[in-house]
C-alpha cells in the first residue's frame, strides 16, 4: 500500500461516516437521540477538519513525497472543509443546543424546527461534498488505471457537479418540508375565519 494511501484512508473515513450519521440527523424524532447524534457528528467533523489541516501542514513543513502527494490529494477537498469549518460546525452546536434544552425528558420529540435545523443543506452538504472530493485522491493513490483524457476530466466534473447538486437539491427540500411542519396552523382565508365568528 502507498504510503500517501494509508494516509489518505482514515481522513476518508472520518468524513464518510460524518456525512452518513449527518444525513440521518433530519430523522430523529427523539431530542435526546437527536443530541447524541449531533455530537457525533460534531466531533467526527471536527476530527476530519483537524486530520485535513495535519495532513496540509505536513506537506507544507516535510520534503517527503509521500506527504507532499497526500497534501495534494486532499486539494479538492479543502474548500467544502472549509465551508464545514466555517459553517457547519457553528449549526451542529446550535442544532444540538437546542435538543439539549428538550432532552432532560427521556421519550419527548424532538419539534420540527430543530429538525429543519438539522436538515439544513449547510449542515449535511459540506460534510458529503468533502468526503466525495477524497474520492479522485483515493482512485489515484490506490494505483487504479483510470482513463485520462479531456474528454474525459469533462464527464468527470460534469458527473461530480450534478451529483453535488442531487445531493443540495434533496437537503434543501428535506429542510423545506419540515421547516413547513415548523410554521404555525393559520386560518385558511379571512372568509373562513369571518365565518366561524359568525
């Protein structure tokens, strides 16, 4: 195994379980498991972040090509790791702030707003985004003879970019939805309201 593998596969790992456990996030109907959870993945995207940032500093600071390739590899992902540091961290604590306030009581639900919350596209997007833009540095470091050509590298890109904007489209109308359970029941027309004072 290459040795910018071995490093490459645990940050991999790190966020693909980030991004699955946040993708159930929306899910939870209980606030003490919708805490927990959160802090999972609280932690593993801060751990992710924390590995990402080790293994840019070490290509930085080292002249070993091994460190040099990994660094390069993670290239792709440093933006949405940015996004995730930047953002996503920030609503993870909010989200589990927020169950934390509803989770002394063992069994209570968890209400749709926090829900919402927690199905918002900059909570799970950035975490599933950075762990698919490891995907093309694992390919390449494990050795795997992957046709090249411009031809190509075009329906590479245009393929990631329209499953990055499956992936948005379904957190968005997740978050839409139970954001609309969130909202409060209002009469449905002036008339109707007019007609029960009546």
């Amino acid at each position: 195994m290459e040795t910018h593998l071995a490093v490459l596969v645990p940050v991999a790992v790190v966020w693909w379980v980030a991004g699955w456990l946040a993708d159930g996030l929306p899910r939870l109907d209980r606030a003490r498991l919708l805490r927990r959870r959160t802090g999972w993945v609280l932690g593993l995207t801060l751990a992710g972040i924390g590995l990402t940032g080790a293994v840019f500093l070490a290509g930085l600071a080292s002249a070993a090509v091994p460190a040099d390739r990994a660094a390069a590899g993670l290239a792709l992902a440093a933006a949405p790791a940015f996004v995730v540091a930047v953002c996503t961290v920030r609503r993870l604590r909010r989200v589990r702030a927020g169950a934390q306030a509803f989770a002394a009581v063992p069994r209570i639900p968890a209400p749709h707003g926090l829900r919402a919350a927690a199905a918002h596209p900059l909570v799970g997007l950035p975490v599933q985004v950075t762990g698919l833009a490891i995907l093309p540095a694992l390919a390449t470091a494990s050795g795997a003879n992957l046709p090249t050509g411009p031809g190509v590298t075009g329906f590479a890109v245009t393929l990631g970019v329209l499953g990055v904007a499956a992936i948005g489209v379904r957190h968005a109308l997740r978050h839409n939805r139970l954001a609309e359970r969130a909202m409060p029941e209002r009469p449905a027309s002036a008339r109707t309201a007019g007609a029960l004072h009546v």
